[in-house]
C-alpha cells in the first residue's frame, strides 16, 4: 500500500527505529531498502539537526505537545552521499497492538525552493531604479515594483491581472512584437529600446530586458521585464560616450599603420566602444578591387558568415551604386535561413564607405534579434563611415604613391610616366594631409566649444541642491566631460610640439605654489580611492626659480594623475630634490612612486612613444590617449632634462625626471615661509601611516622643533590626559581608525593645558561644510 504514495513514507518506532519505507524514500536519499530498514531515523537528519529532532519527539511523548507531530514542516534532509537538502516533512503517531509508532511523509523541495529562489532574486531587485514587473506564461501581471509605479503613474491595482500592452504607445508595428516574442520563444531572452505610454498619455523611450524563469523540465512559469527610462541626462552620457568613440576613431585613421591594420583596429574599437553593437560583437569590412571579393577585415565571423556577409554585400553594392545614398540600412529582424543573402537568426547594419562620391567597401555589423534602431544612430554611424572612407583615401593614396615610385626603376618613358603619376597622387596626398588637419582643427574646435559650455553648465547643476541620483548622473557627466577635454588638449599640444610651435614661458616662480596646486589636484582623487598621498620636498632644495611653472606643473599632474589612476590601493608619493647646480641654472630631480599594478620590462620602453600604453587591454580598463608620456618626454627634452622610469609588475612604479631652470631674478618678492622661527617648538604629532609621520619628524626637526610622535589616537590622548605637557602646535590625521583627527581634536581642546594651542589638520577635503566643521572643533 505504502508504494502508491508518490511522496516518501517511513514507519517508524518510538525511539526512531525505521520498521517502514516505501521506494520514493531510496530514491530521494540514495540507499537501499535493506541500508535503511531496522536503523534510526537520524541516519537520514544533519548532525545539526538530529539531536533537536529528538528533543521533540521526547517532548511529545512526555506532553503531548510538539511543533512537529501533527504539523507540516520544512526541514533538512541528508542523502547517503552525505548532501544536505531541503525536504518537507509531515509526522503523525499511531498506536497498533497497544505499541506507539510515528510514520512521517517526506517531500522533495529542491526544485520548488529553487524557483522560490529566482523569484526572491528577482523580488530584492524590487527597491532597485529599475522598474520590474512579472506576469504568468498568460502574460497578465502578477507584480510590480515602486519604480514602475513611479515612471508609468499606474498603481499596483491599477495593473495586477492586466496584460502589459496597456503600456504600449502604438509607435511599434505588429511585426516589432512579433520579434520579441519570436526571440522570447526562441532564446528565452529579448533586449532593446521600446517606446510606451504613461497612464497620463506622455510617450516615453526605455530600455527593457524580458526573461523568463523555467523550472527543472526546462517550463517556462514566469516572466521577468526590467525597463529604464532613458532620461535626458543618459542621453548625455551616451552622446559623449559616441563623441569619445569619433575621438578614438579619428586618432586610429590617422596612424601610419597599412589598410588591414588600420581596418582591423577600427572595427575592433566600434564594436568594444559602441553598446548596441557590442551585444552581438560581429561584423565586417568588405573592400572591392577589380575582382570584386577582398575582405578588409571581420570579427567573431566564421565561414559560413563571411559567405552570407559577401552575398549581402554584393547585393547592397549595386543599391548603394544605383540610388547613390549614403545612409545606412537596417534590417533588425531575425532570418532563420540564407535565401536572399540574409544573415540568419540576426538583424544588422550595411554601411557604405565613401569617398566623397566614390564607393570603396561595405560595412556590416550584427545587431541582435529585433532590435530598434533610431536616426540618431544612423547619423552616428554615418559619422563613422566618413572617419573610415578617410582613413582608407590616406592609406590608398599612399599604397599607390609607393607602388608608383617603386617603378621609377623602369624605362625613361616609365619613369617619366610615373613621375607625372606621382605628382598627381602627391598634390592628393597633400590634399589628404591638409583635409587631415583642417578636420582635426575642426573636430577640436567644435568639441571643445560644446564641451566647455557642458562643463560650465554641469558645474552650476551640482552647486544646486540635487537629490543623490541626479549628483551621480550629473558628476559623471562632468568627469566624463573633463576626460574628453584632457584627450582633446593633449591631441592639440603635441601637435603644437610636432610643429615646434608650442613655446616654453620664462618668468620668476614660488616652487611650492606648483606643489601646492599639485595637491590641490590630487588628493582629492587619492580621497576617493583611499589612497595615502604625500609630497616630500629635501631640505636643501631652492624654492625659487626662473622658467614655465605651467609646463613643470602640466609634468607632475601627468605623473601622479597616471600613478592614482593605476594605483588600487596603497600610497602614492611625490619627492623632489637638487640634483646639481652652477652659476646659471639649477638642476632639480622629481620622483613619482606608487604601488601600483607595475609595467613589465618588454613594455617599458615604448611607454615614451606617441599612442601608446603598457597594454592594450589598459585603454579599455582606465582610458587615456597614450600620449600623455611622450608629452611629458617633450617638455623635459625642452626644459634640459630628461625622463625615466623603474618598474616592478605587481609591486608598483617609480617614474622620474630632471629639468634645468634658472635662479629667479627677483626672489624677495615671494613671501619667504622660512621667516617663521620654528627652532625649540614642541611639535604633537598623531598620524597612523608610519611614513607621514616620519616624514612629519624629519621636516620639523630640519626646522628646529622637538616633536612627540603617536600612531594611535587613543595612546596619544591618553598620554595628554596624564602628562599635563604643552605644546606649541598639533598635528593630527584626519583619518584614523577608532578615533579621527576631528573627533581627537575636539578632546584635545577639553584639555586646559592645551586649551588655546593651534591644531593642524592634515586632510584632503574642501567642501565648505567641511571645512567649516572643523574651524567650529578648533
């Protein structure tokens, strides 16, 4: 009888002695009838669990009252393999012949937990930014998040039971649902832009992700749609990340590199660079000689693609060739065979490269199942194909003039032939080159101009009172902003130095006002990663001199900014000494050290050249131009100096330069720090990073002040408190465990020894607030 329950049965006697099972009880905990039948029930029960198990069935018995005779109860089984799952279990006691006996129901929980799991995963994501809705494989709404109700304005009553398509805005056709719905079935996945309606009729753009959640037959039970609505500000950041992308694109087009090369890269960075290209990470170049079949270059394309890409290029080409349109074409929906040279199972792109007039190639790139684009895109990737149709005009017109000074050797009917050929590819090449350097004047020009008046605007959005999401997006936009100005600044100085146009000024400067801008710039990064920064500058060093201070300071901002930006955690510091010095001019040595992830010795000395950078997958991860180092090997070379670097992978990096300057003219008109006696001071000093605090001790003793050092914020109070000793100043770390230097501060002014002695704050924060608060503790 007992082998017609589906679930596990076990029989057993008072003190857990198994009389009973059925097969389902084998098969759920792995042994046999004979393994289990006459041995105690805690065979199958965790240790963790067994003696609690005990405890009740003994309470039972003495009682009568138990939380598990008689109830249905989750708990935990142990298989024979020794794995520990959940099982549902349900006890009751029977009597037969005057003998008491217990048979319990065992249920296996594990796919239903599983599945509670998914939907408690998707449920935690319910606070989230994120609006969140699920429905049944019926399509009607079971729940939503507080972010749906904040962008659509439907309440939850309003939308439980009812089908999504209350949301749609009729800008779709049929055949845009069809597609996801195709794709859902398909791939049990669907992304993309979809424009809907909000309760009170405004029509809004998202970007939405559907899954769904199946059980362990591979039963669809549920799906899961998470949508966000694409605001202005994530226009921004999409529009500046596609003008970054045209700014490494046109850097790329203009490499001395060959046209594989150059294609390759190109499509490379498009497809790392662009988001709704990346989703897929495939496409092509196709170029056309006089056989018609050369491929510049593919990605993640395999055979049978690049043969199904030729037969859509063929059939684009004579299209582009009859209609003479330049715009792209988009075919987002998924074909399931080859007939008529579409791309199965994928949308796509085909672009024609230009010049000017001229077709040179085709340019296809995989979009995913259904996916929507907008004119915008189009427009950007038109942008594109004119960087490309550019960049292959350059690198032809040179391929031909060396094909054609090559065959100067041949006759004097084939030199003069060539020659007159070679004229006539020179003046294009010139006119390439020229072409060249209006765009990129241009280009500059017109993204610097939009881009400082984003950073002037952006500037005044965060001086305004903002909720902390609008600040985050609104920060972004801004440090984003400065990063493309960087790019374009740096682009525009060394072509000023490859001119020779980029003059160096000669006027009288404080050393420590460079130094002091220096930390102004970096410590508020080094804040935000937590990284110890410091600038140590030897005893003996002048501190006034004649040259560009812009240039020495445009030198060490680079350094360290490169040090910060490769630095996880750590320290990063900056030391600077003489070197040498003779009656006209003072050598000076600056060393920039961090521990840092280090640059391999293969790569360290191409570090120096123009675009380039330890790795590529280092552009990718922290970003930059690659020509930052060779700007500073330039200004050094100018400046009488030179630099250098030691480097340990894994350990960090020191780099270091020397410049030559000369004595300032008129040195008095600095105000000289060095007036200010310090000799026989007692400093206080309380700083838990050991090399501060020397480096604290070595500078004041230099000085003449006697100083008492603490690494610990409470030992130092506590030496204060029971010494009765004063003072002439204290110096104390903002940031130290237990105890900062704010809160040590104020226990210090309790103290009436040091009542009135100035405190010193060593901190890297600016904000007014800040600042204030601390004046307010002393």
């Amino acid at each position: 009888m007992i082998e017609s329950i589906i679930d596990g049965f076990i029989i057993t006697e008072v003190d857990g002695t198994i009389t009973s099972l059925n097969d389902s009880v084998c098969q759920l905990f792995g042994y046999n009838k004979d393994e289990l039948t006459g041995r105690n029930i805690s065979v199958l029960i965790p240790d963790t669990s067994a003696a609690k198990h005990t405890a009740h069935i003994n309470k039972y018995l003495k009682s009568g009252r138990s939380e598990i005779v008689g109830h249905g109860r989750e708990v935990s089984g142990r298989h024979k393999s020794g794995e520990v799952f959940p099982v549902f279990v349900t006890i009751s006691r029977f009597e037969l012949k005057g003998q008491i006996f217990f048979h319990a129901i065992v249920r296996d929980i594990r796919e239903q937990k599983r599945i509670e799991n998914e939907l408690r995963i998707a449920a935690e994501s319910f606070n989230s930014q994120e609006a969140i809705f699920i429905t049944d494989m019926d399509e009607n709404i079971i729940r939503v998040n507080e972010a749906f109700v904040r962008i659509t304005g439907y309440s939850r009553e309003e939308v439980i039971g009812k089908n999504p398509r209350i949301l749609k805005s009729g800008r779709h056709n049929s055949s845009f649902y069809r597609n996801m719905r195709r794709s859902l079935k398909e791939h049990g996945f669907w992304s993309g832009q979809v424009w809907n309606r909000k309760k009170d009729g405004t029509v809004y753009i998202e970007h939405a992700t559907i899954s769904q959640i199946k059980d362990k037959e591979n039963k669809p039970l549920h799906y899961v749609a998470r949508f966000i609505e694409i605001s202005e500000n994530k226009k921004a950041l999409i529009s500046e990340k596609q003008q970054s992308t045209l700014s490494l694109l046109l850097r790329i087009s203009l490499e001395p590199t060959g046209i594989d090369h150059f294609l390759e890269k190109t499509l490379n960075t498009m497809l790392e660079n662009i988001p709704w290209l990346n989703l897929q990470d495939k496409g092509g170049i196709f170029l056309y000689d006089e056989s018609r079949s050369k491929t510049g270059a593919v990605r993640n394309l395999s055979k049978k693609h690049i043969t199904t890409c030729r037969k859509i290029a063929d059939k684009k080409w004579s299209s582009f060739l009859q209609s003479g349109s330049k715009a792209p074409h988009c075919n987002p929906s998924p074909v399931n065979n080859n007939q008529e040279g579409h791309i199965d199972a994928y949308g796509h792109y085909c672009l024609p490269v230009l010049d000017h007039t001229t077709l040179l190639g085709i340019m296809i790139l995989y979009l995913p199942p259904g996916y929507q684009f907008d004119i915008e895109e189009q427009r950007f990737l038109s942008q594109i194909s004119d960087i490309i149709g550019m960049g292959l005009t350059r690198r032809i017109g040179l391929d031909q003039l060396t094909e054609a000074l090559h065959q100067t050797e041949s006759t004097n009917r084939q030199l003069q032939r060539a020659l007159q050929q070679a004229e006539e590819l020179r003046q294009k090449a010139e006119q390439a080159a020229l072409a060249k350097s209006q765009f990129l004047a241009t280009m500059s020009h017109e993204i610097r101009t939009p881009m400082n008046g984003i950073l002037g605007m952006t500037q005044l959005i965060l001086q305004a009172d903002l909720d902390d999401e609008l600040r985050e997006y609104t920060t972004a936009v801004y440090n984003s902003g400065e990063t493309l100005l960087s790019i374009i600044n740096d682009i525009l100085d060394f072509s000023k130095i490859e001119a020779g146009k980029l003059a160096l000024e000669d006027i009288d400067f404080d050393l420590r006002n460079v130094l002091d801008t220096l930390t102004d710039i970096i410590s508020l990064k080094t804040e935000e990663k937590g990284l110890t920064f410091g600038i140590q500058l030897a005893p003996e060093t002048p501190l006034f001199f004649k040259g560009d201070p812009g240039r020495l300071q445009q030198i060490l901002i680079n350094l360290t900014g490169n040090a910060v930006k490769f630095t996880q955690q750590g320290e990063v510091r900056v030391q600077g000494a003489l070197k040498s010095e003779t009656a006209e001019a003072i050598e000076l040595v600056f060393r920039v050290s961090d521990t840092g992830i280090g640059i391999p010795e293969a790569k360290q000395k191409y570090l120096f050249e123009e675009f380039t950078q330890a790795d590529a997958s280092t552009t990718r991860k922290f970003g930059g131009t690659g020509l930052g180092l060779a700007i500073c090997k330039r200004l050094c070379s100018m400046m009488g100096g030179e630099i250098g670097l030691e480097s340990t992978p894994g350990k960090g990096s020191t780099f270091w330069f020397t410049v030559k300057l000369k004595r300032a003219d008129n040195p008095s008109r600095f105000h000289n720090l060095n007036q200010i006696s310090l000799k026989d001071k007692r400093a206080f000093i309380v700083d838990d990073h050991e090399i501060n605090r020397n480096i604290l001790k070595h500078q004041l003793e230099n000085w003449g002040c006697r100083t008492e050092l603490f690494s610990d914020p409470h030992q130092a109070l506590a030496y204060l408190k029971k010494s009765g000793e004063v003072f002439d100043f204290v110096i104390l770390d903002m940031q130290m465990p237990g105890l900062d230097g704010e809160m040590l501060g104020r226990e210090i002014k309790r103290l009436p020894a040091l009542h009135d002695t100035p405190l010193i704050m060593l901190t890297s924060i600016s904000t007014r607030g800040q600042v204030k608060k601390l004046k307010e503790a002393g």
